[in-house]
C-alpha cells in the first residue's frame, strides 16, 4: 500500500479547495494529511477486499492438496466468498446509513480480521469454506460502507471526483497485486494467503478509528430498518448467485437451476411489494428513477462482469493452453493494476475537460478494442503482440470506467441514502460478475473440442465475444449521453 498512499497524498494535496471536506481546514489538511490518511484507510480496506480474492484463487491448488478437499469443494472456498459478499452488499449499504458508516466500517473490518485468521488456522475444507462464507459477508458491509464514506466525506465536484479515481485504481491494483503474492505465498506456506490480508486488516484497524469522522447524523432521528425488505432482498441476492455459480456445472436447463431463477423472480417481485408499502424501504425505490444511475448501475454490471469473464479465459488460456505456471500468469496481468494508479490524480482534470459521460465512453471504447485485439489469439500468439496490448489498454479503461460509473451512480444522492446507493452500485458489480462469468464458461464448454489445442481456442474465441459484446452494449448505452453538450456537472 505505501505506493497508493504516496499517490493519495500527491493526488489531494494539490487540491486548492479543500475546506470542505470531511469538516478539515485547508491548513489541517495540508499539515496533518487527514484528508489523505481517511483516504488511504478507506483505499486499504478496498484493495484488501480485492486482494483477497484473487490471492486465493491462485493458491487453490496448494489449499486442495494440503485439506484433502474435492473439486466441487474447493470451488466454494472462492464461490463462498463472492456469496457472502454479493448477498450482504445491500444489507451492508443500507445498515451504514442507518446505524452508521464508521460504526458498520470498523465493526465489519474486525469481522473481516477474525475471519481471515480462522481460515489461516483452518484444519479442514469445510472450516475453510465457512470462514470465506463469513469473511464474504463481513466484506459485504465494508465495501458500501466505505464508499459511502467517502461520498459523505468529499463535496460533489472535482475533491470526490478525483477521491473515487484514486479509490477505483486501488481495488483494481489489489486483485492484480493479490495474483502474484498469492503465488508467492504458496510457495511459502498456503495459509500465509490467509494470515497476510489478517496482517493487513490489523494495521487498518488500528489507524482507521483515529482517521475516519465521527458519524453524524443530520435529522437527529434514527430510523427503523425494514426487516421484511432486507431479509427478503438479501435470501434473493445469496438464491441469485448461489444460482449463477453452480449453474455451469448442473445445466442452465436444469430443474434446479430453473426453479431457483423463478424463485429469485418471486422474491424479488415480493421485495419490490414491501418496498412500495414501507415507510423507511431498505432499497428506496426513488434511487431507480433515475436514468443516468440506472444506466451506471448497468454499465458496471456489464464492465466488470465483462473483465472478470475475460480475465477467467485469459487464465485458462495461458495456464491450460499454453503450459504457463501461476506466478507467470498472474505476473501477465500487471498492467491491468499499475497503469490506472498513474491515471487516476490526473482523471479529475479529464473530467473536468471533457465531461463525465465523454471520459466513460472512451474508456469504454478501449475495452472494446481491448477485447477485439485478444479475440484472435493462438498457440504461438506472443504475450507483448497479443497480451500485454489488451491487459495495457484495459488497465486504462478500468481507471477511466469505473471511477466514471460510480460517479454517476452516486450523484445527487440524499446523504441518508449514500450507504444504500453504493451498495447496489457494488452490488451491481457482484451480480455482473457472477452473471458474465457464468454465461461465458457455459459458451466456452459448449463450442471447445476437448482433447487437441485447436479445439480449446475455438472455445476461448467464442467465449471472449460475450464480454466484448457487453462491452459494446454499454458503450452504445452511454453514447448518447457522451453526444450532450458537457457542463461542468460531475453527471450528465
């Protein structure tokens, strides 16, 4: 962390106006660097989350051997995670802003620690896989509860835009730094993949209450939770992805598979009902009216979900295909993490020139051509003429993209509902994720010929035009938009 937290301090220093944020003075925050220390903890804690994730994805292999675990449990100890995480991302949200954003932050961080180091001492599959399940959820509060933070902490305008770039490059840079030291680690000792994120959280924890604001609630009123609307939409969410993952492997056809969409379906429909009717609803519907939020919201899902199903053929490809070990994969994709940390101090000004709308549809292109250029790759395919262009120009479209998309999702929102908004634009992400995913592995199986090197590229060909085709979605969506005369509003 200690290159983000230069770049934090490089970044926000230079803003000339910063009297607003999080209550600081401009001379405190010159001198003490408390704008720059609430947002490098919130950065933390972020790129510990992605961190985690690809970290143990590397080192599953080693987990497998040493536990004795079969492949179908072995996959729950990743899909454990993502279930948590997707399913209490709303619940997180909307607790945060009701109960409180530092309170739900550190409370849910301690989680996250106690649980990393439970998997660390782990003696069984099973006990892995309950830690990751809990960790997931403890994940799930964190993440809109900081973001949410920030959005309270720094005014609309060019401080929180140039705050949630340097926040979107971080998580990017931690599921690329998590690929390599978690093939480094399982050379150590798998369960240092546990014991480090457990490290980690602990030095968080111990600045974290010292640099985030106290909570502060306007109204002076709290407001009751909607029980009936969070236990409905979360059962929904954890039947959603818990349905998406397991769906390659049971058939999308399947009875089972079937009947959990139709109940995801009906929860849903029933969580809408209890919202409608709900004095206090745990997802206010009034977020949803809103098209420019509603189009961040599918953007992300699309852009993200695109990325992660990309980055899983990539994977194969360079592991299965063509006989590279772990650590010379995961040391391919650093591009993808580096380059957006250089971009982000200097997105506000892109932002500020061209609008918020024009920067997300140029990253978005560049995720289009990135996918075109990787569509055609081949046995002899060499990685600075076939990988490392697309890894390049998708380290940029992620710094421009997602930064632009939360910024969208979170513009003029009610500071009572920040903590809600960024757990469905998160949410969002998890659900494409889980959805891409799934989608392109069911293609990829459906058009490889198992057995010969041609027939495994003929399924990577056809499975990397799902995310390319999301890609070109999203970007025909935000066009029209990029098309408006551009004002210095941080949406259009």
């Amino acid at each position: 962390m200690i290159p983000n937290v230069a770049l934090l301090y490089s970044a926000l220093m230079s803003t000339t106006d910063q009297s607003t944020v999080a209550g600081v003075s401009p001379q405190a925050a010159k001198l003490g660097g408390r704008v720059a220390g609430l947002l490098a903890v919130l950065c933390a804690a972020f790129f510990l989350d992605a961190l985690d994730t690809s970290m143990v994805a590397v080192a599953l292999p080693t987990i497998q051997h040493a536990l004795d675990m079969s492949l179908s449990q072995l996959q729950w100890v990743v899909s454990g995670y993502v279930l948590g995480f997707g399913g209490f991302l709303l619940l997180g949200g909307r607790a945060a802003d009701l109960l409180g954003r530092r309170k739900v932050f550190l409370i849910a961080l301690l989680g996250f620690f106690f649980m990393s180091g439970l998997g660390g001492v782990a003696t069984s599959g099973e006990m892995l896989i309950a830690s990751r399940f809990l960790k997931g959820i403890a994940a799930g509060f964190t993440a809109p509860a900081g973001l949410s933070i920030i959005l309270g902490s720094f005014p609309e305008g060019p401080v929180r835009n140039r705050a949630l770039a340097i926040y979107s490059s971080t998580g990017a840079a931690g599921f690329t730094f998590g690929l390599i030291s978690g093939g480094l680690l399982s050379e150590v000792g798998w369960r240092w993949v546990f014991f480090m994120p457990t490290i980690v959280a602990g030095l968080i924890l111990l600045a974290a209450p010292r640099l985030i604001p106290a909570d502060v609630r306007a109204d002076g009123r709290r407001q009751k939770m909607d029980i009936p609307g969070a236990v409905t939409v979360t059962i929904a969410m954890l039947l959603l992805v818990f349905t998406l993952t397991e769906a390659p492997g049971v058939g999308w056809a399947s009875a089972r598979t079937i009947l959990s969409l139709i109940g995801v379906a009906a929860l849903l429909a029933l969580f809408v009902r209890i919202e409608q009717r709900h004095h206090s609803p745990h997802l206010p519907l009034s977020l949803l009216k809103s098209w420019p939020r509603v189009r961040a919201n599918l953007g992300v899902m699309a852009f993200v979900g695109g990325w992660a199903a990309a980055q899983f053929m990539a994977t194969l490809y360079m592991q299965e295909t063509r006989g590279w070990s772990a650590l010379a994969t995961a040391g391919a994709f650093w591009p993808c993490g580096v380059l957006g940390l250089f971009i982000a101090p200097r997105l506000e000004k892109f932002i500020g020139r061209f609008g918020v709308q024009r920067v997300l549809a140029f990253g978005l292109l560049l995720t289009v051509v990135a996918y075109l250029l990787f569509l055609p790759i081949g046995m002899h395919s060499g990685y600075w003429t076939a990988l490392f262009p697309t890894f390049t120009l998708i380290g940029i479209a992620f710094a421009l993209c997602f930064s632009t998309l939360s910024i969208t999702a979170t513009t003029d929102v009610e500071p009572s509902q920040q903590g809600v908004a960024s757990g469905l634009f998160q949410t969002s992400a998890q659900f494409g994720t889980a959805l891409l995913v799934a989608i392109t592995t069911a293609v990829n199986q459906a058009a490889a010929s198992h057995g010969s090197a041609a027939g495994a590229l003929r399924g990577y060909h056809a499975a990397l035009l799902v995310p390319l085709i999301a890609g070109a979605a999203v970007l025909l969506l935000t066009l029209p938009a990029s098309f408006r005369k551009h004002t210095t509003a941080p949406a259009q």
